[in-house]
C-alpha cells in the first residue's frame, strides 16, 4: 500500500529525503507501525510534494492511521480532501503549511479522537465557515492542541469571539497558537482561565487591552509570546509563580514595571521593546540555566552586567539597541565557553574590545558595530575564532590592521559575511582569499588601487565597497551569477563603461554590466566615478534588478529600453550625466523613485502609463518641454495617499534632493515622504488643480519655467508640504489664502512672477522674508516695503493720469467755444445788415482812436 501511494503522489526527488528511499527493502522512513503491523504514523513533512490529494488516494486506505504530518508541501492551493473522515483513529493532524486552499471540509467533524490540530496556513486562503471554530471545538471536545496561525482562517465574528469561543469550548486545552489572525480585545474574562494552557502564542494580533497582572493568570504557563499584540501589563513580584518558565518573547507591548529578580530559573528569555529602562544590578546572577536571553530595542542604560558573561548556559545573547555605555570589561572564559552569538550593536560602549571576545572558541557570530569602540584591531586575533561565521565591526572608531597573515597558522578561513565599515583598512584583508566569503562589506575606507580579481572567484551575494579610492577592476575577471549587490559608489572608477570587458565575456557583449551579472543582480551601484560611454542595453526579459544608481558619471546616449523588463525595478538615478533622450515613459510601473536630473533629456512628459507606486521624481535641469495640463499627475497614487505613521525605510542608499533650496542627501528614502522636481526646463500652461490632490508631498519645484495663469487653491490641500517653489515662471493673480494654511511650509520662493494683490495672512506666510516675494511689483504686504512705495507711487501716477485727462477735456471745450463764437459772428454779418452797419461802425471807431492815439505820441517826442 506505501509503495502505491509512492506512486501516487508527486513529489521532488531531489528534495525529499523519505519517499525517495521507500522500496521494497523495507526502508520505509518516515513511517511507524504499531505491534499488530497496522500503520499508525505517517510524517511526510517538507517531502516537495505538489499536485492534488484525491479523495480515493491509498493515504486514506491506512485506516489505523493515528498521526498524519503533510507540512510545508504544496498541495496546489486545492482544498482538505473530504476523504479525510476514513481516518476516524487520528489523534495527531498537521496540515499546515502545505498549500491547502478554500473551505475546512466538513468531515474533520467526524475525527473526533483529535488531540492536536495544526491548520496554520500563510499565503493561501484556508477557512473556517462552514464549519466554524465553534463548530470545530464542539464536535471535538478531545483536543488539547490548536495552531491556526494565518490571516484569514476565521470569520470577522469569530475574531472578536475567538477568546469566549476558546474558553467555552476548549477549556483544558494545554497549547493555543493563533499568530496573525486579526484577533482583537477585549479578551474575555474566562479566557484568563485556562489553567491547563502551557504555550500561549498569540503574535501579532492588535488585542490593544490592559491586563493589569497578565502573568498572575495560567498558572501552568511555560512558553509565552505575544509579540505586536498591544498589551499594557506589568511583572508581578512573584514572575514566574512556578518557576517553570522557559520562553518569553513580547516585544510590540507596553511593561510599566522593572524586571522582577524571580526569573533565576529561566531557560529561554526573550524580552523586546518592553521600553524598560533599570533592572536589579543583580538580576542576571542566578540564571544558571539561562542559554538565550534578547533584550533589544529596550532603554537599558549603563555598563553591561558583568554577570551576563558569567552565566555557565549562555549560548545566545541579544543586546541590540539600547542605550549601555562604557568599556566591556574583561570577563572569564571559563563561564561562557559555550556562547555562540553575541550582538551588542548599536549602543553607546567605548573603549577597546576587550580581549576575552577573541577566546570565545565555539564564537560564531560577533556583532559589535554602530558603538564607540576605539582601538587597533589585529586580524590574526579574529582569525584565532574558528568557527566564526559573521563578524560585524563597522561603524567604530576601530583600525583594523588588514596586513597580510600566515594562511598556514590557521588554515582556510570559515567566515561567510564580514563587515568592516568605517574601520580604517588602507588594503583589503588577504585571509579573505582562502574563505569562503558570501557578504562582504568594506565600505568608507581607504582602500586603494584595483578590485582583485580574486573576490570574483567567490560564491559572492553581496558586495559593498563604496567609497573607497579605486580605481579599477584587476584583469582578468568573472563576476560570479551568485551576486545579487554590488554597490562600488563614490571610487574613482573611470572609463567607457563598455569597455570594462572581462576577458572571459564573449566580444559583442563588451560591458561593465555583463549579462551574467544582470541576469541576478537585484541591487547595483555605481554612482559617483568617472565612468563614460552608454549604458549597456542588455537586460534580460527575467531582470530581477530592483535598484539601480549611475548617478555623477559622464554617462552619454540614451536610457535602456531593456529596462521595460524589469518588473520589480522601484528605484532609478541617472541624474548628473550626458544623457540625450526623451522621457523613458517604457519604465515599469514598479517604480517608486525617478531621478533624471542634469541631463539632456528632451520633449514631453507625455505618458500613456501609470506609475501608481511613484513617490520621488526629480527631472530638473534637462530641456523638457510642454504643457504641464499634459502631464499625468492624477497616476501617481502613491502621491494621493497619507501613508499614516509608517516610518519604514523603503531604500537604503544615496538620493540627492535639493529641498527647502538646498542640496540634501537622503541616506533613506521613507515610505511617506514624496517630492516632485520640474525646475530649470521649459515647461508651459498652468499648474494643473490635479497637483492638489498629490497630498503626501513634502516638496514641490516647478521654478525657472514658463508656467502661466494663476496659482490654483487646491495647493492648499498640500497639508504635508515643507516646500514649495514657484520662482522664476510668468504666473499672475493673487496667491491663494489657502497657501497660508500649510502648516508645515518651512520653504516658499514666489519671486519674479507677476504676481498682484496683497499676501494672505497667517502664520506661516508672514514667517517669510521678502526674498520669498521680490520680483512681483504689484504685491504687496507684510515685509515687503518696496511694494508698499510702489503701491503709492501708482496713486499718485493714477491721480497724475485723471488730472491730464481734465486738462485735455478744457482745450476741447475751450476750442468748441471759440469755433462756436467765430461761427455767431461771421452769421451775423453775412445776414444780419443792422449787426454788420453797427459791426463796422465799431471797427471804424477803433481804427480812428488807434489813430489817434499815435499821432498824440509823436507830437510829445517833438
């Protein structure tokens, strides 16, 4: 029967390790039979089975069946099989993890002799409807064991039920893990009265409920974690009341209280972001049998306990982030010969590393970086550890002496990931050559010359040795397929970049980026060199690359169509080179961050796709051209949406982005910081009412172009803008009221616009200086006099103007009047003979008394 299920299923030989030896030979692994030869546990767990189970499958033929373990296969994402029912004696079901989809068939009801169920499930859709968990604890009342781990296995009701559920139906139940469920609080009073429950899992879960004594419940608690779930609780004096505690992990919650002195006979330790800042000077002296103890992401302040090294059972020990200082002092090998990790990065300890370190023998991982150690480093000390697998001393005040050792003291190195940032080297260490390196991080050093060619010969899966001074790559070179980065940013790396050839690549394909590398790469950076010609236009349909930076290179030509094929592409700077092209609108539309500036790029910024994950674009300084109403703002989604309070970090690496008018280099991109860059090109039209809807953005630069009109007041919706400038363009109108409700505005320049009207009032406007507005000789307001002179001046030019206009009307009038008099006059005469007779005998009168007049002159002068 074995060997036709054998056939039944499909499974990879190349993986499995018990189906592949089942034969005839009696080698039956996996399987074991009770007195009578009845079959009654069979475990094919992690055997690569795929395809479906069908329900006349031999598997449900083995009737005495009591333990089935089918986890992590891939069962297709086809649901249970109902032929499940056939296997009434199963005490033991492990479903999880093994590619079950849809409904929980309801023939499980049937198994009722059921003592433990697992069900856990991560990406698939497994349920429990029809039935539901109610269903399922009431028809089997026998179980003690549940684990239902996965998001959507319960109904919206049952999620906010689940804790009465349980406890109503399943009240001596010894082990409940429900981790990523939804479950939410308030938990239910009976919940807390389990008194059989010993493992409690619960990760999370945003149960956001005060438990004011969380550890005076279940008495026969030994293994607890309630990572996530948003507990308020405290330690109670008495933790652990039995004393039989061996696994705490809860970090995600929120402990008022200090770590209570009664964990001495804890085995397995695990506290994170508890926020505790003190505990008992003591507190760590009597746990003998402590192996694992993890306290990161606390506040603990302070030296070190010495007593954590004088623990005899420690193997695992976590300090990582918090905030210890001073030395580390020496401690006795003795007690802690056993240790096989220990992680003290990113606190505040100084001083030399003390020697005890480098005689941990069974040490297989040291990670001490982000501290203030200072002191020389001698290599061979490390190389004395030989079973080190990881060493992490960057970001120190440490020299690491790298000189050359006798390979032969010690013989091949078993060190697979070494970081040594910021260390000081002046060569790269030469023990490296008989390693068998994967991870290699030797970045900000002052290494120089060329990249040996040897480190290619590695089974390398990460590089990092930006910045350094090199100057090239040592010939003859393969890079390895097994490298997925490769950051050399910020060397002095120079030439065609299609001529860096490897000698073993094959002639037409003459590049830096050889298709090998191509094919796996996910990170590449080769930002900041000297390095010239086109970039290679050999990306593969399979890319995998996600992030790629050339930027401050000399690179000329245009941006690889090739690139269209990398689908999970988010990052792209090629800003500050010679690049002559149009805007790449073949991108993917995984992109979250562009940067295109100080090129050449030309034409529209006319595409016909989205770049819904968009968050930074920088195209400034190019010759783009058009109108920005073409431009499709409303694509960018990312842009449209608060992400909330997630500060994660997106990418790690270097972006240049000048904000607030300053050059800025951000380390980090976060997922809720969004700019847009547009400046120095030749753009036209008006800035769209669609720009107000881009909501997350912090920066906004459309200056030193040619955008016309009005400065729309949807602006005003930009509640998360730090800056904004609009310098430098032909716009006109008022600025918007709704300009001074952002509250966040720390940056605005409106200068040389043509600009009118008085500024708006409040807070953030009146904070800026006249600079902010200089050039617009119609605005006016606070802080800007000369605009208050030149409001004045216009007065008096239009009080100038109205008397001019009243100057001019007088002459007409005055000219009116006299053709209208002459006109009377010459009438008169032509028709009227008494006005004409007494007309003449007028003029006749004053030519006599002229006359007259002159010849009395004369006779007065003789």
């Amino acid at each position: 029967m074995l060997l036709q299920l054998k056939k039944e299923l499909i499974f990879n030989s190349t993986i499995s390790t018990k189906l592949v030896q089942w034969n005839q030979s009696n080698e039956w692994h996996g399987v074991e039979c009770d007195a009578a030869g009845n079959i009654v546990s069979l475990q094919l767990d992690h055997e690569a089975i795929s395809g479906a189970l069908e329900d006349s499958s031999s598997l449900f033929r083995l009737v005495y069946l009591q333990k089935l373990n089918l986890t992590y296969n891939d069962f297709s994402i086809l649901p249970i099989p109902k032929g499940i029912h056939k296997l009434t004696y199963l005490t033991h079901l492990n479903l999880s993890y093994a590619g079950f989809d849809g409904q929980v068939p309801s023939e499980i009801l049937s198994l009722r002799r059921l003592v433990s169920l697992d069900m856990s499930n991560e990406y698939t859709s497994l349920t429990l409807q029809r039935p539901n968990l109610e269903m399922l604890l009431q028809n089997l009342t026998g179980l003690r064991e549940l684990y239902l781990d996965g998001p959507g296995i319960l109904s919206s009701h049952e999620k906010m039920k689940w804790s009465h559920i349980i406890s109503s139906y399943a009240p001596n139940i010894t082990r409940l893990s429900m981790r990523f469920c939804s479950l939410s609080g308030p938990l239910a009073k009976s919940f807390w009265q389990l008194r059989s429950l010993s493992v409690l899992r619960l990760d999370n879960n945003d149960l956001s409920t005060v438990v004011p004594d969380l550890f005076a419940s279940f008495p026969s608690l030994t293994n607890l974690s309630l990572i996530g779930c948003q507990l308020n609780s405290s330690f109670h004096s008495t933790f652990p009341r039995t004393g039989s505690f061996e696994s705490l992990v809860l970090n995600g919650n929120n402990f008022s209280r200090s770590i209570p002195s009664s964990i001495s006979n804890l085995e397995n330790l695990s506290m994170i972001g508890f926020l505790i800042s003190s505990h008992p000077t003591a507190l760590f002296e009597g746990l003998s049998s402590l192996s694992y103890l993890r306290l990161n992401s606390n506040s603990f302040s302070g030296h070190i306990p010495r007593s954590l090294f004088a623990l005899p059972s420690m193997k695992r020990l976590h300090l990582k982030s918090n905030k210890f200082t001073g030395l580390v002092e020496e401690f006795p090998i003795v007690n802690v010969s056993s240790m096989v990790l220990l992680d003290l990065r990113d606190n505040r300890l100084e001083g030399p590393i003390p020697n005890s370190l480098f005689q941990l023998q069974s040490l297989e991982l040291l990670l001490l970086s982000g501290n203030l150690f200072n002191g020389t480093v001698q290599l061979h000390k490390i190389r004395g550890l030989a079973n080190l697998t990881s060493l992490d001393l960057s970001g120190n005040n440490l020299l690491v002496d790298g000189g050359d050792e006798n390979s032969s003291t010690y013989g091949p190195s078993r060190i697979q990931e070494l970081s040594l940032g910021s260390c000081n080297l002046r060569v790269i260490p030469g023990f490296l050559k008989d390693s068998d390196i994967m991870q290699l991080d030797l970045s900000n050093n002052r290494i120089v010359g060329e990249i040996p060619s040897w480190i290619w010969e590695k089974q390398l899966e990460g590089l990092d040795m930006s910045p350094n001074l090199f100057t090239d790559l040592e010939k003859p070179y393969h890079i390895p397929a097994s490298l997925e980065k490769l950051d050399l940013h910020s060397n002095q790396l120079k030439g065609d970049l299609q001529q860096f050839v490897p000698p073993n690549i094959t002639s037409n394909l003459q590049t830096f980026i050889p298709p090998c590398l191509v094919e796996n790469i996910r990170e590449l950076d080769l930002g900041r060199n000297s390095l010239s010609g086109g970039i290679p236009d050999n990306f593969p349909t399979t890319c995998l690359l996600n992030y790629l930076d050339l930027h401050n290179n000399t690179l000329e030509g245009k941006i690889p169509r090739s690139l269209k094929g990398c689908e999970s592409l988010v990052f792209l700077n090629i800003g500050i080179n010679n690049i002559n092209d149009t805007f790449p609108c073949m991108l993917p539309p995984s992109l979250h961050v562009l940067v295109l500036h100080t090129n050449e790029f030309h034409g529209e910024v006319k595409c016909h796709k989205d770049w819904p994950e968009l968050q930074i674009l920088d195209i400034s300084s190019n010759n783009l051209s058009g109108r920005l109403e073409s431009v499709n703002f409303t694509s960018w989604k990312r842009m449209t949406e608060l992400q909330g309070d997630d500060d994660t970090s997106l990418y790690t690496g270097g972006v240049i982005i000048t904000m607030k008018g300053m050059p800025r280099e951000y380390g980090a991109i976060l997922s809720d910081f969004g700019t847009i860059d547009f400046s120095s090109n030749d753009f036209q039209g008006q800035i769209p009412d669609a720009v107000g809807d881009l909501i997350s953005l912090r920066q906004l630069n459309f200056s030193h172009n040619a955008v016309a009109g009005s400065i729309p007041k949807s602006l005003g919706k930009l509640g998360m803008l730090e800056s904004l400038d609009l310098s430098y363009n032909w716009l006109t109108g008022r600025i918007p009221a709704e300009i001074g409700g952002l509250t966040f505005l720390g940056f605005l320049n409106l200068s040389y616009n043509d600009l009118e009207g008085q500024i708006p009032n409040g807070p953030q406007l009146q904070n800026f200086q006249a600079d902010s507005f200089r050039g617009n000789p119609k605005l006016c307001g606070f802080n800007l006099k000369a605009c208050i002179r030149s409001d004045n001046n216009d007065s008096s030019d239009h009080e100038n103007v109205e008397d001019k206009r009243e100057i001019e009307w007088k002459y007409v009038f005055a000219a009116f009047g006299f053709v209208v008099g002459v006109g009377i006059v010459v009438w008169l005469l032509l028709f009227c003979r008494r006005f004409r007779e007494k007309y003449l005998n007028k003029i006749d009168d004053i030519v006599d008394g002229v006359f007259e007049a002159i010849n009395k002159r004369r006779h007065v002068k003789t």
